[in-house]
C-alpha cells in the first residue's frame, strides 16, 4: 500500500472518494500518477454496512452541523440537516441508489433553448453532448450499467410492476427498470444484485458500483494512490505567485498536517467544496480561493424533488427489491406547453417503515398520518427528479457565527424554490397521483422534498472566467492547479440523476490533468 511523504510536492491531493474523488483517483494511478485522497470520513467496509435505517443513518451519514435558510420545506423540517449525503470512504457512492443516466442534448445548452428565464441564472455548458459521449460510454463500462454494453436490465419488482401498470394505462411509453450501476449479472469480480432491498444502508452483496470497492482498491493496488480516511481537509494553501502548494488538514487524531501537492482537485459535494475554497480566503484572494467571478457557492441546485406514494387494496410490500430499479422516462422531455421549462423523471422508490414516519409529512401526526403508516404493507411509492433553475441568490456561504470542531465556519445553504420548480412538482404530483389512481389506489400521497443527495453548482463551469469557477476540464479560472471534481461543477442540473455524468467528467478529468502533467504545463 502506497504511503507518501507530506513534504512529497509531486502529488496530486484529492479532496473527498466519491463519485468524482474517488474515480479520479483512480484514473490518476492508473497513468502512473502519485495521488493522495483525504476523506473526512472512517473507512466502512462491506462487511461493516448495517441493514437498519437509523442505524445505518448514524454509521455513514454526514451529520457536521450545517445552518439552513429560504423558503424551501428542507429549512424548516431539516434545519442543520439540509442534505442526507455520506461521511466514508466512497463518499454518497455508498449511499447512492445506483440510478446511472445521461444528460439530454438539450440539456447542455439550456440558456440557448429555454431564452432568458426570469430569476434564473442560466448559462450553457462550455461543453456539449457530442463531446461528452465518449466519456459517457467509459463510465457506463466502467460501472457496468444495465441497459448499456449488451448488460441486461435488472428485473422488476412489485414497486416497480405497479408503477409499470399505471404508466401503461396513461399512454406512457418509455418505462423500464432503469439503467443502474448494479449488476444485473457477476461482473467485474462482483456477484448481482440480490434484491435485499437496502440499497440507500451500502449493498452488502457488492453489487452496486461504489468507488469504496470498485475504483479505490484498483487504485491502491497500482501502488500510486494512499487514501487517508478520518482526515478532514481545513485549507488550500498557495504561494506567492498564487500557485496551490498544499492541503492543510486534521487527521484521525486531529493534529494537524500539511501535505504537499502539485495539484490539488476538490471534490467534496456541493456543500463543502465551496466552504473549503470560501474558508481557504487569504491576503491574496480574500473572497477565496478561485472566486474572481464572485460565483464561489452560488447556483447552488438540488433538484427538484418530491414523492408520491400510494395505498391499495393489496399488498405491494414495495420495500422488496432494488430501492429505484423503475423510470418513467416520458415527462423528462422540454415541452414548455406544460407550463414549465426542462422536465423530471418518475423513479420508484421505497422507504423503510422508520424512514417513512419520518419524511412522509414531518411532524405530522393524529389519524391520517397512523392510517398512512397502517396502509405501509399496501403502499407503493415513487420519486420525483427534475431539473431546478439555477438562481444565483441559493448559494452556499459561511455562517457568521456557527463552527465546526476545528474552529472553521461552517457551510450555510439557502435554497428558494423558483416558480418554474413549483409549476414542475405541481405537474409531477398530479401526474404521479395519475399513475397509480390508473390502477386503482385508494388515496394517494403527494410527499414533500427530503434532505437532498443530489447538491449540485456552487463552482459552476463557464465557457468565460466571470460567468463560473472552472472551465470544461474542471480546472479553475483563476488557478492552474486547483481542480474542481464533483457535482458542484454542473453549470446546470439536468432532469436526471448526476451520478453518471460526475463519473464520466473524472475520467475525462484525469486525461487532462495527466497529459497536463506529462506536458509540464501545470
């Protein structure tokens, strides 16, 4: 196993093993390149995963205290808990329901084919589908998606054949059970999926695609990659030139290290990557680091979401099974003559009984939230992901009074729904509603957004330096060596699950920064 010296200044440091962290990483050593990943959080193996919804929560969650504000529902019921990402090795890839699919075409030029949305920050991509193609098939090779390379779909259980009806009777035509990173067939030295119906706790069987099991173990066996958990990252230092030379960071024992870098990418979600950058401020850039634009934190998006479940006359038991293997595809299209711009998708769902008090309607309480929780066995249930505006004014910024352990301030988040995101989940609750009235519901349950796992923008990316943080390879505007490598690059948030997309622009991320390197031109 690879150990290298904290004086080593030909490293490259990686911030955070997720989906964008740990691949890269990977990717990285794979060409011989020396990487060192931080992740704040312990290394949970497999064997370590705990099938129990609190439990689990408790195990992998993110829980650092966090301040919230806006008109968001999340602010008010979630106060310090504005997003349910994972604090381990694999970061949300170990929580991640396995959902693996591409941006639209249309997608990538958004201010180009929806005009000039009010209140929106809209911009197009520096880069297009055409060009992102190619690092879209690798991804889905590398993560062995269903659905794609002759793999086929997983099969489809009770959640997902009720939700499968009522679409049909609708006159919905693309439905399936999805293209998901979980393999519907032993591949890549792990065995299928075994429906055990916990995906959301980490797949004990290995089945699904997690950087934890997959991409970091091929890294370390390469001998040029050390990952070094419980070692939260506190600041990016540079020289006087302006040139990133380090990590400062607190280790499992919390004492203080520096490591050394020749380049330094962050990939530590939405919500930390920006108060890394906002908190890593000095003489020299006192807005933080990269933040010349001013857009360090802004546009921030999480989607938008919510569910609806429904109770029927018989039982469904929808926790049996693969969490989200189910899509309606139909609605994701960009037909403005529903009264909104862009679209979402309808993905099955299931919670666990303690989940399900919880989120259904928090606080509520009294007959109709028990009649809810008796119906449980009965019910059916999906999720709602659509494409949110960017606004400028949601943003990720450091709280004023509020720090961490370390005595860092810590990340506020403040999320406003813009009308185009109420116009959209109106329509998706209706439309979900349908679904299952279709085939006979009882009542149905227009649930509202949870904690958010997809956090995305806050260091968008910009064809110009004053529009964004980083251009089409990830690297910041103002700084040659400092990357950005996670969802908070997204210049726009698309109607799908990002999973997919953040893992094809790590491994066209690392092509650059290798070639880069061997180039010496960072």
């Amino acid at each position: 196993m690879a150990k290298f010296d904290l004086n080593d200044d030909g490293v490259v440091v990686i911030v955070g093993s997720g989906a964008g962290g740990g691949t890269l990483g990977n990717e990285l050593a794979q060409k011989g390149v020396k990487v060192v990943i931080l992740e704040a959080g312990p290394r949970i193996e497999l064997q370590d995963f705990v099938n129990n919804e609190w439990e689990s929560f408790t195990q992998l969650a993110w829980k650092d205290m966090r301040t919230t504000s806006g008109n968001w529902r999340v602010a008010k019921d979630f106060a310090n808990l504005p997003a349910w990402i994972v604090k381990s090795v694999g970061g949300s890839t170990v929580h991640w329901a396995g959902a693996s699919l591409r941006f639209d075409e249309h997608e990538f030029r958004v201010r180009s084919v929806y005009g000039n949305v009010p209140g929106a920050n809209l911009q197009d991509w520096p880069i297009t589908l055409a060009e992102m193609e190619p690092w879209y098939a690798k991804a889905e090779d590398k993560m062995g998606v269903t659905r794609t390379n002759n793999i086929p779909g997983l099969p489809g259980n009770n959640n997902f054949k009720v939700m499968e009806a009522g679409a049909k009777k609708l006159g919905y035509k693309e439905i399936h059970t999805g293209r998901m990173a979980i393999n519907s067939e032993p591949r890549d030295g792990r065995g299928s999926c075994q429906q055990i119906g916990f995906c959301f706790q980490g797949c004990k069987s290995g089945a699904k695609w997690s950087t934890l099991y997959t991409e970091i173990p091929k890294g370390e066996a390469t001998g040029n990659l050390e990952v070094r958990p419980s070692s939260m990252a506190l600041m990016i230092e540079h020289d006087a030139s302006g040139k990133i030379t380090g990590v400062v960071y607190a280790d499992e024992a919390g004492k203080t290290q520096r490591q050394k870098a020749r380049i330094v990418a962050v990939a530590g979600n939405s919500i930390e990557s920006p108060r890394l950058l906002l908190n890593s401020a000095s003489n020299m850039f006192p807005d933080g680091l990269a933040n010349s634009s001013g857009q360090v934190g802004r546009n921030y998006m999480r989607h938008m979401t919510g569910s609806v479940y429904a109770v029927f006359d018989r039982s469904v038991h929808m926790y049996r099974g693969t969490t989200m293997a189910g899509i309606i595809h139909d609605e994701a299209r960009h037909d403005p003559s529903r009264g909104f711009m862009g679209g979402y998708e309808m993905e099955t769902l299931s919670l666990g009984l303690p989940f399900m008090a919880a989120f259904l309607n928090p606080g509520a309480w009294g007959r109709p939230f028990t009649a809810a929780m008796e119906g449980y066995p009965r019910m059916a249930g999906m999720w709602l992901v659509g494409e949110d505006m960017p606004q400028e004014t949601n943003r990720v910024t450091l709280d004023p009074k509020a720090k961490d352990k370390f005595g860092l301030r810590v990340a506020s988040v403040h999320y406003d729904d813009h009308p185009n995101d109420i116009a959209m989940r109106d329509h998706a609750y209706k439309q979900g509603s349908a679904v299952y009235e279709a085939v006979g519901a009882t009542v149905t349950y227009p649930t509202t957004p949870y904690p958010s796992t997809h956090n995305l923008g806050t260091n968008r990316m910009s064809a110009k330096a004053k529009d964004g943080v980083v251009n089409k390879f990830g690297q910041t505007h103002d700084i040659k060596n400092l990357f950005i490598s996670d969802g908070s690059q997204f210049t726009t948030g698309a109607a799908c699950n990002p999973t997919l997309t953040i893992v094809a622009l790590a491994v066209r991320q690392a092509d650059h920064i290798a070639g880069a390197m061997q180039r010496k031109e960072i």
